[in-house]
C-alpha cells in the first residue's frame, strides 16, 4: 500500500510517499524558517499562506523523487492537530480534495503518535518484538514534552507532560534572550560544544531540587519556565565573549537534557520498560542523544532514536503511520476536523505488535 502523507502543522510544508509503513519512496519538505526568523517565532497566518503556496510543490516533489504518478497512491494522510489551526486547515482542505479526485481513503493523523511512529522508521523489527513492550516514548519538541507508555497491545497513555514551555520551545526562548536567533536548537547545540555545561547551576524544574519536596503526581511532568526565567536573569544587561556565551549556553542546555534524562530513565524502572524511544526535534540535540544512550546503556534499556530526518516535522512519518490504520480498514470521514490542542486520551497505537 503507498500512503501519501501530507504535513502543515506548524512551519515546514511536507509530502511523502510510504509503502506499506516503512519504505519512503519520496520525501519533500519545504522549509518556513527564514520567513519566520525575523518574528522569532512562526506566525500562523504567514505559515498558512505559505503552506497553500508550496503545497502542490511538494506533493510533485515527492511522487516525482519516488518516480510515482498520482495515480498509484492508494490513500491520502494527513496531519490533522495538534498544532496551528490555519495551517492545518490548509493540509487537511488539500488531503481531503485529493482524496476525493483520486477516490482513495482518507485519514486524518495525530501529530503526536507520528512522531513516535518516527522512532521506528527503519526499525520494524523493534515494532515486530512483543519483548521491546511496554516502552516508553520521550517526545520532546517544540510543542510537546511528554512522557507515553505503549503497551504490545496498543494501548497508550501519557504519563508526564509539560506544565509550561515544552523543551523545544525554552530552547527557541533561550536562544531569542541571547540574541541568537530562531529556531534556537541547532544554534544553541553548535555553540554548547566549547562551553563549560557546569559553569553555571541552572535549576531543574520539578525535579524536588531548591529544598522544595516534588508532589507525587508531578513526578514525571515538566516545566522549563523556570530555566529560562534563570537564564534572562543571569545574562541581562551583561556582555558575553564568546567563551562566556558558550559557557551559559552549554550550562543552560545541560539543565535541560538533565531534566529530560532523568525522568525518562526513572519513568522507564517504574513502568518496568525494556525500550526506550526518543523523537521530536529536541531529539536532534547531540547532548541529549549522547546523555540518553549513556544512561539508558546503565539501566540496561533498549534505547531506539528517531534518525534525526525523521525527529523534525516532515510527512513521512504521518504516512507510515497510517498505513497501520489503514491496513486494518480505519479511515476518517470527509468532515473531520482539526485541532489544536493535544487530547490526552490516545486511544489504541496501531504499529504495536499486539494491536487490537
């Protein structure tokens, strides 16, 4: 089965071609960041506009890299929320559309479950082992951090999430308080790496630090407010050289990936996971990929990375993962709608291997 997949959620415009969950044919992604870099953030009206010129573009681009004409799609899928309402109007209009020209299913995605479902992009033989179940899944973007336990049998369900920014997103305001630009992760990573990341102690949120006891139920959320509140206090009305630069930014990406390890790793013995998946774009972050492999290694846990093509929003990931709903005949209707907000209950992960 080829699955079309289309993604306009936030600030990239995206099309891909995947056959049968794994094998992207075609992939195209056209990036908004240069029009958004002077706001230092996306503004959702120029997105949508953006994503209604470059949608036909991508979706040549993919069938024409995978060599494909739209005739041999046999679904359309698309993004359907969380994420900006006007950009996600612009997918699903154009999904639905084809769709319908092309008399082939439709099916609306959770932005949420694909990125999960990139962790195993290229690693099918982890969703075929009932053994690698119950894992648990870090997704950490810049609209998301949350921690998801997914049992063999599909069922998943939030165990932590943010309670303010999400990670990418103290990354994105860390970066704007220095005067470093946007999108603010790979910036912050690059110059991270010549800094000193114990120079300066940044808190860790929600984490029982600062002589306060953790509420129980908090154990496993996050909050990055207080980060980068720090951060804006330590560098205000001060002149950074560039080893002084490098060693804030190095500490205030250390109190991050701190915070993101070790309620993973903590997660991981309570719900007795033997895997652990890390995706979004924060897991593009060359720290966190280094810190979460040492440490899961310690705790004997499988750790399974999303290649970092696939942390960042891009289609291919909305088409594999409709292929697993899909192929067991779920489809949405023409009148779905789309959402901003993330829901909480997830219902039942098709890719599990025991799905129901």
């Amino acid at each position: 089965m080829i699955v079309l997949g289309i993604e306009t959620s936030c600030d990239e415009t995206a099309a891909a071609l995947v056959r049968d969950g794994q094998d992207v044919l075609g992939n195209a992604v056209a990036s908004q960041i240069k029009l958004h870099a002077g706001y230092g953030g996306v503004v959702p009206e120029l997105a949508a506009r953006e994503h209604l010129r470059a949608m036909d573009v991508v979706v040549n681009e993919a069938l024409a890299e995978a060599e494909l004409d739209a005739s041999a799609i046999d679904a359309v899928s698309v993004t359907c929320g969380p994420g900006l309402i006007p950009a996600l109007l612009v997918g699903t209009s154009y999904a639905k559309g084809l769709a319908a020209a092309l008399g082939c299913p439709f099916l609306g995605v959770n932005h949420f479950l694909a990125h999960i479902y990139g962790a195993f992009l290229g690693h099918p033989e982890v969703l075929a082992d009932a053994g690698a179940f119950p894992l648990l899944a870090l997704v950490a973007s810049g609209g998301h951090t949350a921690l998801v336990v997914i049992e063999s049998t599909g069922r998943a369900r939030i165990v932590g999430t943010t309670l303010d920014d999400a990670a990418g997103e103290a990354y994105d305001k860390g970066a704007k308080i220095l005067g470093l630009g946007y999108p603010g992760g790979p910036v912050l990573d690059r110059i991270a790496k010549t800094g000193n990341p114990k120079a300066h102690k940044f808190p860790r949120g929600l984490t029982g630090g600062g002589g306060r006891p953790l509420k129980p139920e908090h154990r496993y959320n996050f909050s990055f407010s207080g980060v980068k509140t720090a951060l804006l206090y330590a560098t205000r009305d001060k002149e950074l050289d560039e080893a002084a630069l490098a060693d804030v930014v190095a500490s205030y990406q250390q109190a991050i990936v701190d915070v993101l390890v070790g309620k993973t790793i903590r997660a991981a013995a309570e719900y007795d996971t033997p895997t652990i998946c890390m995706c979004g774009g924060v897991a593009c972050n060359s720290q966190l990929r280094a810190d979460m492999g040492a440490a899961a290694a310690k705790a004997g846990r499988q750790l399974v990375l999303a290649p970092p093509k696939y942390c960042t929003d891009n289609a291919a990931l909305v088409g594999g993962i409709a292929y697993h709903y899909l192929s067991r005949g779920i489809a949405s209707e023409m009148s779905l709608s789309v959402s901003a907000r993330l829901n909480h209950s997830l219902g039942t992960v098709p890719f599990a291997p025991n799905a129901q």
